[in-house]
C-alpha cells in the first residue's frame, strides 16, 4: 500500500468510527466542503457537522493518459493549478464564482459554465470512493478513461448532497488547455442577445461558453451575453461571427451573491433551448445565467417565488434543482426510490445530506 493510500486508509476507518459514534448517539451528521453548496445553512440544522475541508491531497496524476485522481476535498482552482503545469485543466467554472471542492461539486451536482463545450462533469468522473453507513467503504468505477465493467454505480452519489455516503475520492478525466482561446462581451436587449447566441451557434460550434447573463445593473445594460472560442485555431466564420459590435472580454460575468442570502433561492437546471428566451421573461427577479448550447441556467430567485418558477420550468420540459435555500418537494415517484436507496446505504438515517 502507498503512502497516500495508507493516509487515506486511515482517514476513511476515522470517518466509519464517526459514523458509530453518532449512531450509538442517536444524533444526525453532516458531511461538507467549503459550505458554498448548502441547502439549507448550518444554522438550521440540528446535525453535528464534520468538514472534508482538509482532505485535499493528490494522490496520483498521470498527464499522458488525461487521468487524475483527489480527495473530496481539494479545491477546483487548486487543482488546475496543479493541471496548468502540463497544460490540462478540468472546465468547472461556476456562474457565482466560488471555488468549490471537487466532492462538494459532485454532490450537490453542480456543472458550471462551460457545460455547452466540455460537456457534464459526471461524465469526468471515471471512479469515486464513496463512505456509506451500510456498506463501509465503496470503491466504485475504474481510474481508466475506457471502462466497460458495467452498471456506473458513481453516478448513484452524484447529486446525492451526501445523504447515502460520503465521497471521499475521485478519479476523474481531464482536458488539454487549447492553444487559441479567445472570448466577447456583448450588452443588449434579451431578445437580441438570443438571436446573436443562436448566430454563433449556426457559424460553429462547439463554442466553449455561451452565457446569457442578467446582472443586477438597471435597463437593458443588466443582460449581457458572453462567449468564449477554444479551438486549435481561430475558425474564418467565427472570426467574421465575431469582429462587429463585440468587446474583448477575458472573464465571463460573475453573478453577485444576494445580500441577504435567508431571502433567497439557488436554483440549477436546464430547459430547452428554444424555451431560454421564455425563461428570461419568466424570471422576474434575481440575477441568473443561460448556457445558450446547452440549456444549463444556474441562478438566484426569491423563496417566495421558487415554487412558481419551478413549476413553469417543469411544465415546459425542463428540469430544475433547488441548490441552496429551500426545501422543495421532488418530483413524483422519485421519494420511493429514494426511500429504498437511504435505507440500504444509511439504515439509521445518521447522515444529513449537506
């Protein structure tokens, strides 16, 4: 055994120790990161937290086969530090500009904003070791970008808000950084900036970004569109996609966090893409981003309005999560499911999912 998975070893046999303890207590636990991603804050919580904060080691790299393995704990931005040195980096930028923990992102589900040209996060993830009440230590997926061993049991904990175990490692598969990367800003009314979105779209694609973004500045200027190219070259019909009317902007918009976050909603999800204009009328207050290839829109809403806005969105064949701030019912059908599920891997109900 390694040294970094003797470590680990030992820190996955102190969280199962935790795990008796609380249930011999009769008290609830909650697993977190950074604490950006919470449902519902601490305040409101009556469980006792534990923090994955320092599991932050790497634990193997192998750049020529575009293969890295972390704890839960280490921090997006840290990592593509470490990536950047052999020119590779893994696209998970987050429309509010937080700095998550790779375990935090993966089990609240958050995908971030360059979903459109990299494509889910879930679908980097090649291998996860998951700390569960009911079956102790899981070693789930394959550290190999082609694995063909059957049903993706890592998929189970993504999303899951650590109600049926705790992810304590990931293996994911990483992306070169492309040699030409450019990006635009441009301000105008929601209805232009849709039909401009849609112009890149049909001049090529895939682009990296495409995000319509509402930022809390008054009028037309709040709405801004944002895209950035990442290619081997700079293609002839972007260019001329592009060269009018656009600003060069390196960084994309960056949604503010509400000033009093108690008022407010986070909601993730998608719609379809000829329902984005729709979503942006619907939207009445609060700041939010639109990934125009995708669908993928991630942003703020107040408490009193989650429910109706929830509802539009699911009637007009999109999805939707609240991430932070409300507890919402789910779904039909899916409590069932999910009631089978926590009672297999969390038989005493110990963990409250973050």
């Amino acid at each position: 055994m390694s040294a970094a998975a003797s470590i680990s070893w030992k820190k996955e046999q102190t969280l199962l120790d935790l795990f008796r303890q609380t249930e011999q207590q009769g008290g609830k636990l909650r697993i977190e990161g950074l604490g950006h991603r919470l449902l519902i804050p601490n305040s409101e919580s009556g469980a006792e937290k534990y923090s994955l904060a320092s599991w932050d080691s790497l634990l193997s790299y192998h750049p020529a086969d575009l293969v890295v393995s972390v704890e839960a704990g280490m921090r997006v931005k840290t990592l593509n530090a470490i990536l950047r040195e052999h020119d590779q980096w893994i696209p998970l930028t987050v429309a509010d500009g937080q700095d998550d923990t790779l375990g935090g992102a993966l089990s609240a589900g958050v995908d971030g904003i360059w979903r459109g040209g990299y494509g889910p996060l879930r679908d980097r993830v090649l291998g996860l070791v998951v700390v569960s009440p009911g079956f102790g230590v899981i070693r789930a997926g394959a550290g190999v970008v082609k694995n063909v061993a059957g049903y993706n049991l890592p998929r189970l904990f993504l999303g899951s808000r650590g109600n049926l175990g705790v992810i304590t490692q990931i293996t994911l598969k990483v992306s070169p950084i492309l040699p030409e990367q450019r990006s635009w800003m441009w301000t105008d009314s929601p209805a232009n900036l849709t039909a401009k979105a849609r112009q890149l779209i049909s001049q090529a694609r895939p682009w990296a970004a495409i995000m319509l973004v509402r930022e809390p500045n008054p009028g037309e200027e709040r709405y801004k569109l944002w895209a950035a190219w990442h290619g081997m070259a700079m293609d002839h019909v972007v260019s001329a996609a592009t060269k009018e009317e656009a600003q060069e902007e390196k960084n994309p918009p960056v949604l503010p966090q509400p000033q009093d976050p108690s008022s407010w909603a986070t909601l993730k999800g998608a719609v379809p893409l000829t329902r984005i204009e729709d979503l942006v009328a619907t939207w009445k207050d609060g700041e939010f981003a639109v990934e125009c290839q995708s669908g993928d829109f991630f942003g703020f809403v107040p408490r009193s309005s989650v429910k109706s806005l929830v509802e539009w969105i699911r009637f007009n064949g999109g999805g939707v999560r609240v991430l932070q701030g409300s507890r919402l019912d789910q779904p039909p059908k899916l409590p069932d499911y999910w009631a089978r599920l926590k009672t297999a891997y969390d038989p005493m109900g110990i963990l409250e999912g973050g």
